[in-house]
C-alpha cells in the first residue's frame, strides 16, 4: 500500500515539471483556474438549498465527486490555453529565470490541486475501500506533518476555526 504522502509529493513534483516545461505564464493561468474552481465549489456549498441542505451534512461520496469533478473540469481548461500571437513574444521562455519561475509557480499548482483532492477525501472520511486513513495512535513526525498541514483546505479551515 502506498502512502497518500508520497502519492501527494509524487503531484507536485510532476506538476513542477510540467510548469518548467510550459513556462510561467501559463502556469498563472492554471493557478487562477484552481482558485476560480475553490471559490466555484465554496459557493455552490453556500448558496445551492440542495448541496448545502442535503450533500453538505451527509458527508457523502457524491459531494466528494462532485468538488472534485468541478475542480478538475477547470484544471483542465487551465492547461488548454490559447496561443494569442500579440502576446508570443512577451509570453516565450527564453531564459533559465523563466523556467525556473515555471518550476516553482507548477508546484505549487501540483500543491493546490493534489491538496485539495486530498483534503476532499479526508472530509468525506476516506470513502472508498482501498484508500485508508492513518492509523490510529501515534504517527511518525513526517506523516503527521504531512497528514495534517498539507491539503490546502485544512489551514483555511483551521484560519477560522483558531481563537
């Protein structure tokens, strides 16, 4: 069995990847597509009586499905960018600086995007058979930092949540 630690990092390094390979902008682009895709599912779970009255409560799979459909649906429109020729020569990677930019901007997509996963399938309690939560008891130091800091939504959570 694989832990959900090293599947998480597995993301990020294969997104940072692919940022350095695509470059900085239109990693910006996808950055905006995860956070349009989080304020997207936040308000549906605020405003729509049938997500909010019945989903929400229950903690089923099918809310998990649906975050996780409607954030990949963007995610994936994130990737499809357009090639505007105006913007050509100021959007190209000519330099190391570029790249570089890519790697760090593409990681930290691979961050929001397999966090967020991550923190869905924590809040609908691990669903499926074949995923499992930690063990009860004491973890090693790795595996509760990485467990209980990860997933983007469990600091937001916990930023309103903390005296």
């Amino acid at each position: 069995m694989m832990s959900l630690a090293v599947v998480f990092w597995m993301y990020v390094i294969l997104f940072a990847i692919i940022g350095g390979l695509r470059g900085w902008a239109k990693e910006i682009l996808v950055s905006f597509s995860v956070i349009l895709a989080l304020a997207f599912t936040a308000l549906l779970e605020h405003y729509v009586p049938f997500v909010r009255d019945v989903l929400l409560p229950q903690q089923s799979p099918t809310l998990f499905w649906l975050r996780t459909i409607i954030l990949l649906m963007l995610v994936f429109f994130g990737y499809q960018t357009v090639n505007f020729n105006r913007f050509a020569g100021k959007l190209t990677r000519e330099r190391l600086e570029h790249a570089i930019l890519g790697i760090v901007i593409g990681a930290v997509n691979g961050y929001l995007i397999a966090g967020t996963i991550w923190f869905y399938l924590s809040d609908a309690k691990y669903p499926f058979s074949n995923i499992a939560s930690a063990r009860p008891g004491p973890l090693p130091p790795l595996q509760i930092t990485c467990s209980s800091t990860c997933h983007p939504g469990c600091w937001v959570s916990r930023a309103f949540t903390s005296p």
